[in-house]
C-alpha cells in the first residue's frame, strides 16, 4: 500500500516545494486535481518529478479546465463534453504512470426525467453509467491505468453511494480498466460495516481515499484505519492510500504539524497491516 496526499494539503511555495515537504515526511506519492486542466496538470507533474510519483489524478474537467460531470445528464453534448475530459485525463495519468483517474459520476440530485412505467430515472442513470464505463474503461486499459468509479455520500450524489454499487455496474460492465476509489469519510456515513463492505468488494477497490469521520486528517476522529487497512491487506490490496481532507490546525505551522503526526500514524499502521496480512 503506497500512501499518498493530495497537493494542495502539502506545505511549500510551490508544487517541488510541497513534494519535498511529502517526501521527507513520509509520503510516498502525490495526488492532482483535474480542476484547471491539462496543461496546468503538465506542469506541476514536471515539477514533483524525480521527487514523488504521481499516483492519481481526482476530478474531471472539459476542454477549458472546467469541471465536467455530466456523465449522467439528458444533454448528450454535456456527457461527450465529460466522457472526452476523461479520455484525455487517463491518457495524462498513462504518461505520468498514475494509478487512474478519480471520478464521482454526478452530484446532486437525478437530472433525467422519470418516464415510468418504462424506466425510472435510477433505471436511466444505470444505462448511462454503463454505457460511459464501456466506452471509457477500455480507454484507460490502453493507457495501463483505471478509470476509478468513487461512490459517495448521500448528501453529496443519490445514485452510487455504497461500495455494492459500484461493484454492481463495474461487474455489469464487463470490460477492463475499471476500478473502485473506496473513500472512507464517505462509507463512514453510508455503510454499516466498513471492512466487511471492503472484503466484500474485494479486488475491485484498487484505490482508497484517507479522510477521518469530521472529513479532518487521519486519526483525528473515530474512524478505525487498523481495522480499514486488515480488510484491504486481506483482498490483498497493493494500492494507493490518498489523503483527501481538511487539516486541523489555526495556521500553516499547526496544519503542518498535524499532517506530519497524522503520516506517522497511518505509516504504522500500513506497515502493521501488512505484517499481519
């Protein structure tokens, strides 16, 4: 298990600066952010070169940088604006040798119509969804990366919410490329036995997202990351561990500080999963 951090919770001026930071204190590699587009990712995957490896890229964005998920909206120029962002995301994340690219496939509410008795928009949404794994998993396959399906909270996105879900039309699917992002803040909320539901899912979570249940560092909260890490020691998990989340803390120095604790403790905790594993 390799663990990571998102960029932008790294101190430093600057990305090489911030890769550093990671680097003496124990992470192992660096997460991006699609928001503000190709060319910015270019950039800062230049800078932490030879420092940290990029181990993922979370987000979609168009053509221009914006956020795009619309895979899921009646407006098909909107899902081939979205679909045609992670196209060029996954070829980034082959260059750079990430892991894959992070997608929640809408936020909010359905946006297609109900046209029961025929289809409900649930029904709807899991034509699309399937229709967008098929066309974009065999994308990432020929990229040597995944394009990683995140559930959420229901307060965040009503169609996938648990890791079951996911699985589902991953398996309903049928092709390569295709992993799970199982983000721990968020099964936090929505499943009533997280280890069980990693075991559960199995091989298929082939990436993990680090919060506590405030959404702050972890081990800051009352999330149980030994029993987190057994499960995925036990499918025989050899991914990615990400931090995304908030930092406590009043300042810089503090939120620093927080984080550096914060690697210190999941590090032994990997280490000790793997040991038992």
């Amino acid at each position: 298990m390799t663990i990571s951090v998102q960029l932008g919770l790294l101190p430093g001026n600057d990305p090489a600066d911030q890769a550093k930071w990671g680097a003496d204190h124990g992470a192992e590699g660096v997460e991006l952010s699609a928001w503000g587009g190709l060319e910015g990712l270019r950039r800062v995957a230049e800078a932490v070169h030879g420092i940290l490896p990029v181990t993922s890229v979370c987000g979609n964005c168009d053509e221009a940088g914006n956020g795009s998920f619309d895979f899921l909206d009646p407006d098909p120029a909107k899902r081939r604006r979205s679909i045609e962002g992670s196209r060029a995301l996954l070829e980034f994340c082959g260059e750079v040798g990430a892991a894959g690219q992070i997608v929640p496939p809408i936020f909010g509410p359905a946006r297609v119509p109900d046209l029961s008795p025929w289809k409900t928009p649930l029904e709807i949404e899991e034509e699309l969804m399937l229709a967008t794994l098929r066309e974009l998993g065999p994308v990432a396959a020929s990229h040597g990366t995944l394009f990683l399906v995140e559930p959420l909270n229901r307060y965040e996105q009503h169609y996938l919410r648990r890791l079951s879900d996911a699985a589902r039309v991953i398996d309903a699917s049928n092709v390569p490329g295709l992993g799970i992002l199982a983000d721990l803040f968020h099964m936090h909320i929505e499943e009533t036995d997280s280890p069980a539901a990693l075991r559960e899912a199995g091989t298929r979570v082939r990436h993990v997202h680090l919060a506590d249940n405030t959404r702050m560092e972890p081990g800051s909260g009352d999330i149980d990351l030994a029993a987190a890490f057994a499960a995925l020691a036990s499918t025989g998990f050899d991914g990615v561990l990400a931090y995304e989340c908030g930092l406590r803390g009043d300042g810089p120095a503090e939120r620093a500080d927080h984080l550096a604790r914060s690697l210190s403790h999941v590090r032994a905790l990997r280490d000790r999963a793997k040991i038992i594993s």
